[in-house]
C-alpha cells in the first residue's frame, strides 16, 4: 500500500494522502486544462442528452472495495459524468430558475474543499469570510448593517429560515419550550396563489400544516391582490385564527411577477403582521441599474430569502436570509451545549455561525460567491441582470412577429411564456408543445420548461444565464417553429 506508513512500534498506519504527489499533481493538472476546454466550448455541446444504457449501468454498480489509480477514477468521472450533465451552464439551458455557474467560483469550491473548513462557527479566517458575504447580501438589497443573515443550502432553507423566525416571534409563546400545541390560536401565513412549493414544505416542517398558508388570488398581471388580501387577515381574526406573516414575492417561479413590496410592507406594519419576501427569483434585481425598481420595497421586510446560485451565478449550492432583527434570528436557533461554549481566546472565540440556522456543521460556501464578486464587481452582475431582462424583452418581440406563435403576457423581467399556436386548443395544443419541448430537448437543441398561466398549458423560458446571446433566442424561435410544423404535419406519433 503506497499510503500506508510503518511506524517504530511495527503498527501499519494508512492515510488518504499518497506518499509521492507527483501523479495527483499530473492529473490535477489535466483536471484543471480539462475544465477550461469545458467551459470554453460548451456553445458547441448539446444542451442535453439522453445517457446511453452502458453508461446508466456505471451508476448501478456495486460498492468499490479494492483501489484504483486517481487517473483511472477522473477518466471514468469525464466519460460519464462531466459528459452527460444537466446542461444548466450552457447558454440555451432555460427550463428552470438557475443560475449558470462561473469558473472564479468552481475555483472557490475546490479552494473551500482544500482548505476544508468546518463554518459551524469558530476565530477562522472562512468564519470571517462567511459573515462578510452576509454583509455584502445587505448591502446589495439596501437591509441594515444590524440585520442579521445566514447563507444556507439555497432558496428553499432561506425561506424556512425566515418563516421560523416568524412563527417565533408571532406564536405569543416560547414555541421553541412549548412547541406549536402550546399555541392558543392557530397562526395564518399569507402568500399569493403562486407562491413557491417550499413555503408549503416549510409550513409543513414548522409544525403549522399546510391549511396554515393561505393562497390570496392574484389580479391579471399575478401580483397578490391587495384587497383579497386585507379581506382574508380580517376573516381570519373573526373565526379566531391569528394572522402572523405575509409573504411576498419578488418574482414568482412561474412568470416572474413582483408582488407591490411597498404595499405589502405597509399592509403587514398595519396589520401587525411579519412581512418575509421570497426573493429568490428576483430580489438581485436590486442590483441593476435599468431595473431595480422593479424591487423597491424589499429593504422594508422583516427577512428576505435570496440565491446567489442564481443571478450571482455561483456553482451550486449557497442561498442566503436575512433577517431585520438579529436577536430574534438568534433566539430562534441558538443552542449552547458544552461542546461549543465560547472561550475568552483561541479557536473557540469566534462567533458560532450555527446559532442562526439549523445545521452544526455547515460547508465554507463563502468563498466562491466571495471571489468571483471581487474579480467581477457587484456592477458586473447587476449589467447582467439588466441584460438577461433585455433580452426576454426582445425574445417577446420575436414571439409577437412570428404568426405561430402566441405569447402569454409581456414578461414582468425575465421569463417568457409562450406557445406554438396552429389553431389548436385543450389537450391537442398541451400534448403539440409538450412534444416540442422535449424534441428541443432530445435534440440537444435549447431546454425550456412548461407551466400553467391562467388556467392554460404553455411553454416557459427562464433566462437567468450570462451565456445566453441574443442569436440563441433568434435560433429558439426558428427551431420551435420547424418543429411545430413537423409535429403538426404528422411527426407525432408519441404515446400521450
């Protein structure tokens, strides 16, 4: 065994480190050439492409228990993996709300896997960065210095953070003592009917159910309707229920519309209610020169959920909350066991991150949303935000020119929903465009997603995705209507 040491006591000792770095260092170099050429060529893959069964097969195989040389085991990585992936870095990669990565930030995540860091809190330099990335996430989003924040898995957990500390604060209980039993009347959240499926799982997870959340309709452009919403909070508090928080949205996961913050900021103050914002779509628009408009209000919430994963195109995964009131995120998760007491000095003196989520152990995802923000500039991203809105706004145009084509609304920022429209409706139109959908996928072409706006089935583009270029828009409206043709004219013969 290479790895393995003999120590003067005649004991065989074994590390995961090789004794002769040479080869690791060869084929870390070619995993570095390998990546650049990944990156730079990705406009000449497929967007996506079916696994062939051989390489399906390499996932099903049996647990390892012999070596195998490091070179062997990257080359496998590269035929299977690195070859077949999501394709969410490719610029025609628009099927759902994700960010397209950066090569700064992969740098970053390899960097925090060296460094290997544990960010459950502690006097260390990743600590340090990781408070300071929260900083900045105020910064952006106009919050104040003495908010508090925590970067976390992405949108998901950012939300489940910000509405556990609203249930907290409004339970009128020690919910953390008593549990949600000990609630005398049972809390209402509020949200728009096109609220995210995560605030259901975080109703769920907080004890509260999902009858908890009430979906408010929303008016011809899905903004929550304000009256709809005044309406039930009193409805509520007559039957005894106690309304507790509003949920807004900055950008909805299906069109992209922004609920009025400031309204609902003043509606929540009146009420009485925690106002939490999902900005996990949009709230990094407040970043844009051209549109950060579009988001006033979000610096009035009481915490905001956000995902530089996204418009900050950091590698996969880093969400961020913020919360307004720091001793009120704090209290909601703050557990001192002996094991992590503070100490006057050394290692322990530092600030224990994990007090204001729920993981002890925590990734160091700092660093690659830290260095591609220093290479980059904040300003660079806001431009891009502008640019990928822009660019929604043109590929409407395009959609609005070409006669088969129907468009379901001007995009609010940047999602477009659309259809190929030959005269058809109900099933017989779903069952076209589904088809359409996944031939441009199948044919590596672009990757678009689908949903329901009013009722009715259409295709939907996200475009969050710094690649993306005005040609490959050009090029999607070309090639759905080749196909919505070809489908039409009788290519379709899919089981539906």
């Amino acid at each position: 065994m290479d790895d393995a040491y003999k120590t003067s006591g005649g004991l065989t000792e074994e590390t995961l480190d090789p004794l002769d770095w040479g080869d690791v260092q060869a084929v870390s170099h070619r995993v570095i050439d390998d990546a650049v050429d990944y990156l730079r060529d990705v406009r000449d893959r497929p967007v996506w492409q079916e696994m062939p069964a051989n390489v399906k097969d390499v996932f099903a195989a049996s647990l390892p228990r012999s070596p195998s040389s490091l070179a062997a085991v990257y080359g496998e990585v590269s035929r299977t993996v690195m070859s077949y992936p999501m394709g969410n870095i490719h610029p025609r990669f628009w099927a759902w709300y994700m960010g397209s990565s950066n090569f700064t930030g992969a740098l970053g995540d390899f960097l925090a896997a060296i460094q290997g860091s544990n960010l459950g809190g502690g006097n260390h330099a990743a600590g340090l960065m990781d408070s300071q990335v929260v900083n900045w996430c105020k910064e952006m989003l106009g919050f104040p210095a003495s908010s508090s924040g925590t970067l976390v898995s992405g949108g998901s957990m950012a939300n489940i953070i910000g509405l556990t500390v609203a249930r907290n604060t409004k339970a009128g209980i020690d919910v953390r003592e008593h549990g949600v039993a000990g609630i005398e009347k049972p809390l209402r959240f509020y949200g728009s009917d096109q609220i995210h499926s995560c605030h259901r799982k975080g109703m769920e997870a907080l004890g509260l159910g999902n009858r908890a959340l009430r979906r408010i309709p929303t008016d011809a452009g899905l903004r929550i309707d304000m009256a709809a919403l005044r309406a039930a909070i009193a409805e509520d508090r007559a039957a005894g229920f106690r309304p507790a928080c509003v949920i807004g949205n900055a950008g909805t996961v299906n069109t992209g519309a922004i609920d009025d913050l400031r309204g609902l900021a003043k509606l929540a103050h009146e009420e009485g209610l925690w106002f939490h914002v999902d900005g996990c779509i949009g709230a990094l628009i407040a970043l844009a020169p051209r549109n950060k408009h579009r988001v006033a209000g979000i610096e009035l919430a009481d915490s905001i959920a956000l995902d530089p994963h996204k418009w900050l195109h950091a590698p996969f995964e880093v969400g961020c909350a913020l919360v307004r009131d720091a001793a009120a995120h704090r209290s909601a998760f703050a557990v001192t066991p002996e094991y992590l007491e503070s100490t006057p000095r050394g290692l322990a003196s530092g600030e224990w991150l994990n007090d204001y989520g729920l993981q002890t152990s925590r990734g160091f995802r700092a660093l690659k949303v830290w260095m591609a923000l220093k290479q980059h500039g904040a300003d660079k991203f806001g431009r891009l935000i502008d640019q990928n809105i822009a660019q929604a706004g043109y590929l409407a145009d395009l959609i609005e020119a070409e006669p088969l084509l129907e468009l379901a609304s001007p995009p609010s920022i940047n999602i477009v929903c659309f259809r190929y429209q030959p005269g058809l409706a109900g099933q017989a139109l779903k069952a076209l465009n589904t088809e359409i959908m996944l031939l441009l996928q199948e044919q590596g072409i672009a990757t678009l997603s689908d949903t329901t706006v009013h009722g009715e089935h259409w295709l939907r583009v996200a475009i969050n995705n710094h690649r993306t270029r005005s040609t490959d828009l050009e090029l999607l409206v070309r090639e759905v209507t080749r196909l919505g043709r070809q489908v039409a004219a009788g290519g379709f013969r899919r089981e539906q």
